[in-house]
C-alpha cells in the first residue's frame, strides 16, 4: 500500500474467512489507498486471522453487533489513525466481493475530485438475489418519497464518503437500515450523491432458512429506518405537494 494515499478502505465482515483474503489483496490495490481496515463482527471462523494475514488492519468487536456498528467501529479506526493529518476518504466495501474489489477505483474518484461528498456503487454485474426485490423497492420507495432522489440500488453497499459527510450522517441507523438512512440524511443535509457504475459482484445469496432470516432482518432494519425519518418524508412531501 501506498504511503501517500488519501483514502481508507473499511470492510465490515462476518464469517467471511473463505473470500476476506481475496476482497483484502484487492481493496489494498486500489490507487491512493494506503490503508484497509477489516472490522471482524463477531465472526465465529478464521475472518480477522484471515484478513491480518492478507495485510489489513483489524479490528474485533467480541459478539456480532451488525453492519452499522462495524462500519462506525472502521470509521473510528481510521480517525485514530489520521490523528492531526488531512482526514481520509472513507470507502466501504462489503467482504464477500473477492477479485471485483479491485474495480472499486470510480467510486473514489468523483469524492477525491470534489465532484460529490458520497458516491454509491450500481453494480453493472446482476447477481440472482433470490428474494431481495421486497426490500429493494421498499429503500427506494422510502429514499424517493423523502428526497425526490430515486436511486438505481438503494441497499448497494460500495460507497465512499468524505469524511465531512460520514460525521455529517452519524449516529448511522442500525444494522441494514444504514444505506437508506445514509442516502436520505446527506441529501436532506445538502450534501452531494452520485451513482457509479462498477464492475463488482457479491456471492449469489440463496433461498434457504439462513438466506429468508437475513432477508427479514433486512426488512425490519430498513423499515424502522424509514418509519424514524418519517418526518423528512413528510417534509418533503409537502414541498412538492401542490397548493390549492
């Protein structure tokens, strides 16, 4: 890694020690970051041995605290470790990505050339997500009946920020609920969001007991994003309400 870089990268991971290794090597790759941070939530397998070994800095919470707290865990890291130097871009990427990290590089760079305070990644590669499209619909419907802002994948993890702007979103909303509320809170706030297109993909999720659970956890997570925003929703709705 570079030792002139000016953005770090933050991985929240849960029993990924099949695919941290590979996600690690190809985040580490990426132009101008010269730091990786895995935050290891609870995992009950070899994640955070795995993720030292590949070369990134990790940090364990002692029982699994979900997506949110790890991504403010990394961001804490991080901050700790910019000490008094200029403050880094903070990009997020999800552990299960493997090799496709490595096309995470136009996600920097419209927030290292001032062009927006967060970008969002819409992956160009479409992964059978068996399920998904409830909760999908869901964020989207929520983010544009908030902002007027319809995103292409609301629930898209791949984003990097500004420092300025993750502070400016914080406390992040729990668990899955993160993406929805971090899209609607920066747009109400001012602050600029653009979509990129990357090549990058998850592993394919299923449609067994284990895959339904997660997608359950995700709908309540998002719903109670939505319901505590409820307030900009209806903010917004006014403003483009027509008077009579």
């Amino acid at each position: 890694m570079s030792s002139s870089g000016d953005t770090a990268v933050i991985i929240p991971a849960a029993n990924e020690a099949d695919r941290i290794a590979a996600t690690v090597k190809a985040a580490a790759a990426l132009p101008g970051v010269d730091l990786v941070v895995v935050v290891d939530d609870g995992s009950r397998d070899q994640t955070g041995r795995v993720a030292r070994a590949a070369g990134a800095r990790v940090v364990r919470h002692s029982r699994n605290r979900g997506k949110a707290a790890a991504m403010e865990t990394g961001a804490e890291a991080v901050r700790l470790l910019d000490e008094n130097a200029t403050p880094r871009h903070l990009l997020f990427l999800d552990a299960d990505l493997g090799d496709t990290a490595h096309a995470a590089a136009p996600l920097i760079e419209p927030v290292r050339a001032a062009k927006a305070d967060m970008t969002i990644a819409v992956f160009t590669t479409r992964v059978k997500l068996g399920g998904h499209g409830l909760v999908v619909r869901l964020s989207k419907e929520g983010i544009r009946r908030a902002t007027g802002f319809e995103p292409a994948q609301p629930l898209n993890g791949q984003r990097c920020l500004t420092r300025a702007a993750f502070e400016a979103a914080r406390p992040l909303a729990r668990g899955f609920g993160v993406e929805t509320a971090l899209t609607i809170d920066l747009l109400h706030k001012g602050y600029r969001i653009v979509e990129v297109e990357v090549d990058m993909a998850h592993r394919a999720t299923g449609t067994d007991w284990r895959a339904q659970l997660h997608r359950a956890i995700q709908l309540r997570d998002v719903a109670l994003a939505l319901a505590t925003r409820e307030p900009l929703i209806a903010q917004n709705l006014n403003k483009i309400r027509p008077n009579h």
